[in-house]
C-alpha cells in the first residue's frame, strides 16, 4: 500500500510539472492584458482572505502571494508581461492553498497537496530540512539564510522544497520569503 502511494505520489508529481511547464510556455506568450487581469484576479482573491481569520499557515501563504502579487506588479509595470503573469499565477496557487475547503479536509487527515506550479523561495534564516513535515522527523540537512529553494507542494505548514543539488525535504512555511530575481524589487 505504501509503494502504491508513492507511485501515485510520483505520478502526481510528474503530471504537476508537465503542467507547469505548459503553464509557463504559456505565461511566455502573456500580453499586456492578460498579465493586467491575472494581476487583478490575484489582487481580489489576496483582499477576500483578509477577510477572514486565517491559521498560521494560512497566514504565511497570504504573507508570500502578497509578495508575489508585489513582484507581478514590479513586472508588469517594468513591461515584462511574461514575468508578471508567472508571478501573479504563483501567487494566485497559494491563495488557492488557503480558499480550498478540501485541503482542510485533507490536511485533517495529514495529506499532502502539490502546487500546480512551483514557489521560488529564501530561505529567511538557519532551517532544518526534514524528511517528513514534522518537528520530530529526520534532518536531512541544515540550510543556511539566503539558500534559493523551490516549494513544490504542502501539508499543513510545512512546504516541500528542492534545492540546487537536487535535495528535497521539508520546511516550516514560516522560515521561508518569495525569491525574486529582479534587482529592481525592493522587500
């Protein structure tokens, strides 16, 4: 049973980045209108969970789509409507992680949920990489500040990242900013 779940992991995990793949091909392609309105589609869904009372989780996944959503807005102001929609799409894929009744559920039950387009992410300060999303789990490695991760899907607070060299694990979601690699853009 163990080995069926991580073939259907895999197989979940494979799809995902075929999809954001397509999705990016796609954002390559943006125009100025279509960044405008992907920006303001993010920019509402970001306003309507302030709305709310959100979890600490949810609350450190608004924090990176808004700073995202600032990153698109960069962006688009800088004509890079490409960048500007990957950005905006980025952020509209973590206020999704907050508005999905079913993750709730599924978090209930200690799912794991994969983004349909990877995070860029820093990490903030000194983070362990787990094994598994819990305090209690193996360190895999320690990561330093600054260390560039990619967040590819999430269970509760806890992220599931890739770095450089290929090593994956887990985060807490609080350790963790938006990667942007404008020069321009400023915290």
């Amino acid at each position: 049973m163990n080995a069926r779940e991580q073939d259907r992991a895999q197989v979940l995990q494979e799809t995902a980045s075929e999809i954001s793949r397509t999705k990016n091909k796609l954002h390559r392609l943006a125009t100025q209108p279509e960044a405008a309105s992907k920006i303001a589609e993010v920019e509402i869904a970001i306003n309507a969970t302030r709305q709310a009372a959100l979890s600490e989780s949810d609350a450190a996944f608004q924090f990176l789509a808004q700073r995202l959503l600032d990153a698109a807005m960069v962006a688009y102001k800088q004509k890079d409507y490409s960048g500007a929609m990957n950005y905006a799409a980025q952020s509209g894929e973590l206020i999704d992680a907050i508005a999905n009744s079913a993750r709730k559920m599924l978090e209930s039950q200690d799912a794991t949920l994969v983004f349909r387009i990877s995070i860029p992410l820093l990490a903030t300060r000194t983070i362990s990489l787990r094994a598994d999303p819990n305090d209690r789990s193996r360190v895999i490695s320690l990561l330093k500040k600054d260390t560039p991760l990619i967040a590819t899907a999430y269970n509760g607070n806890w992220l599931r990242v890739q770095i450089r060299d290929g090593l994956s694990g887990w985060i807490q979601s609080q350790s963790v900013d938006v990667r942007i690699d404008d020069q321009n853009f400023q915290k």
